[in-house]
C-alpha cells in the first residue's frame, strides 16, 4: 500500500470489505486500510476457511504471488 501510494504516487482503490472474513475484526487499526486496498486488489484472497490470518506469516508462494501482481498491475 505504502509503495503504490507514497512511492508510485497513484490513488489507491476503494478498501475492500474486511467483515467477509471470520477475523477480519483482527486486523489492527494501523493495517486496515492497507488490508482492506489489498483485498480489493485481490492481492489478499484470504484462505478457504473464510480467514485471512492477519498475524500470520507468508509462505514463499504466497509472497512471489504477490510481488507478481504488484508488479503486472503497478
């Protein structure tokens, strides 16, 4: 988020609806714009049990998947 609106200066999407998600209340109040922009993005799908696991790590997978789509899309 911070690389796309500080670095490449472009205006971010509207946020993504977090509530979709069984932890999406958990989510800290510093990061819910950003998450909510990188689900709108779709650079966060979440995982098939409904959760996004905002305290988790990324998987190697999960990172180049998404520095591919920053890099397609940005």
């Amino acid at each position: 988020y911070r690389y796309v609106t500080l670095v490449l200066e472009e205006e971010p999407t509207q946020g993504g609806d977090l509530t979709g998600f069984t932890d999406g209340g958990k989510v800290h109040d510093y990061a819910k714009t950003a998450m909510a922009w990188a689900v709108a993005e779709e650079l966060f799908e979440g995982y098939g049990d409904g959760t996004l696991r905002p305290g988790a790590f990324l998987t190697r997978a999960q990172m180049a998947k998404l520095l591919t789509i920053l890099n397609q899309n940005f």
